[in-house]
C-alpha cells in the first residue's frame, strides 16, 4: 500500500512539474502596414449559392503573399515555406491556408499591390447559412490585426434557413494558431494567435479564457500574440473562450473554440 501511495505521490508531483514548465508570454504584435486590406467580393452578404460547393474570391492590397516573412519573430518561432498566405475559415473549422496564383498580381508599373484570388472551398456544405472569415497572415502563422486585416460574411446554400447560433454584429472571437503539424526546435515556442471582432479585451471586462490539454488555464486580457514556452512532442488542445464582465462566456459558437494540434 505504502508502495502506491508512493508511486501515486511521485505522479503527481512529476506532472505538477510538467504544468508549472508551461509558460504562456505576451509579445507585440508584428510590425505592420497601415495599408493592408482585405475584402471579400464573392459570396456577398445573405447571397444563396445553388450548390453545396461554393466558390470564393477575394481582393488583397498591399500584401505578397507566398513570400517569406523576414524579421525577428521569424527566427524565434516556426516559420513556414508556405510564406505569407490568406487564412480561410469556413464557419468554424480549422482554417485552409491560400497563397495564389492570383487573378491579377501587378499593377501598370509592375508593383505588387492589389491581387484578386479566387478558389473553391475544399469540402461540400450543408443547406443553410454559413460564415466566412479571412485575414492575412505572416509566414510563421501570425494574423495581421491592423483596421481592415479582417473580413467576414454571411451566405447560405438552397435555402434560407438561420444559423441563430451566431451574429457577426456582436462580439466574437476568431482562432488562429496553433494548428495542424508544428515543426518545434527544443525550447522554442509556439505561437498562440487569435482576431478579435467588435471587441476590446481589459482586466475588469472581456477577456479570452485559455485552456491547454484540458489542465491549464490562463486569463488573457490583451488583444497581442503569445508564446507558449515548455509543451512537449506530440498532441495538444488549445481551447479560446470568450468571457463578458460577468465571467460568463459571450453567446456565438465562434466564442468557444478547440484545436487539436501536433508537435513533431
């Protein structure tokens, strides 16, 4: 029995020293244009597509995508070859990532500046209303948080039955990062990213409540990256809540979202 107890008291302890290995760290977000924007041009606002396969296309200025972002949060995380890409969200699965070609890649001078991208959404959907969200993201995953980074709609397919679960008038939250299969070094981090719509985060009103692997919890209370310093090889759960004033979570099934991501 003494025995037990001991190997009981030795698990706890090693997986107390596991959690507290765990840091989540706030860091500034990426430099930025001022100049960068995104729209959605297909499917317009309430459009009714016939068929369960739907087409997008959206307008990019002032961003190249598939090019490598070269600064210094570039050399501290996981840095894609991919480059910079447009991060799609169909309702509210993970999202896909688009990189080109474009429809239109150069102005009259050859300047990279506004580019059209159309493309289909890789999977069927439902009859009923569906959302999408777009925004541009650097090549190691970070979105762009700049006014006018971010676009969203609503649509439907066949018919016009009402998703009642969401509302993008009112406040929602978008995941981000972490995703997919993340290439680690030892000892660097992984970014966590989210977009924040009709939204401020403060210590005394909103705020994002964070899950990791169904343990560990943390209050965010400011709209930034954040590193996540000391999880291990393999799968993990990241889990985005948002909160209202009263510590309870704000109405949207955005508002509550969970990833399963692997570290290799």
């Amino acid at each position: 029995m003494k025995i037990f107890i001991r190997f009981v008291f030795l698990l706890f302890a090693f997986n107390l020293a596991a959690l507290q290995k765990i840091q989540v760290v706030p860091v500034d977000k990426s430099k930025q244009s001022e100049n960068v924007r995104i729209y959605i041009v297909y499917p317009e606002e309430n459009q009714i597509e016939k068929s369960n396969e739907v087409w997008v296309q959206l307008r990019l200025r002032g961003y190249p995508l598939g090019n490598i972002s070269i600064n210094e949060r570039a050399k501290q995380i996981a840095n894609s070859k991919l480059g910079q890409s447009i991060h799609v969200i169909v309702d509210n699965t993970p999202y896909f990532a688009r990189t080109g070609p474009s429809l239109s890649p150069f102005d009259e001078e050859g300047n990279y500046y506004e580019s059209m991208y159309r493309f289909k959404i890789p999977y069927s959907l439902s009859q009923g209303e569906h959302f999408l969200r777009a925004f541009p993201a650097r090549s190691y995953g970070e979105s762009l948080k700049e006014e006018g980074c971010f676009a969203a709609t609503n649509f439907y397919v066949q018919n016009r039955r009402v998703n009642n679960k969401m509302n993008l008038s009112k406040p929602y939250l978008t995941y981000n990062e972490p995703s997919g299969f993340l290439n680690i070094k030892d000892k660097e981090p992984v970014l966590l990213d989210f977009y924040l719509t009709n939204v401020s985060l403060s210590e005394d009103g909103y705020f994002v409540r964070l899950t990791i692997d169904n343990k560990i919890k943390r209050k965010l209370t400011k709209w930034t990256p954040y590193y996540i310093y000391g999880l291990g090889k393999g799968k993990h759960t990241i889990r985005l809540e948002l909160m209202d004033e009263k510590l309870e979570k704000v109405d949207g099934f955005f508002n509550d979202t969970t990833r399963i991501f692997t570290i290799n």
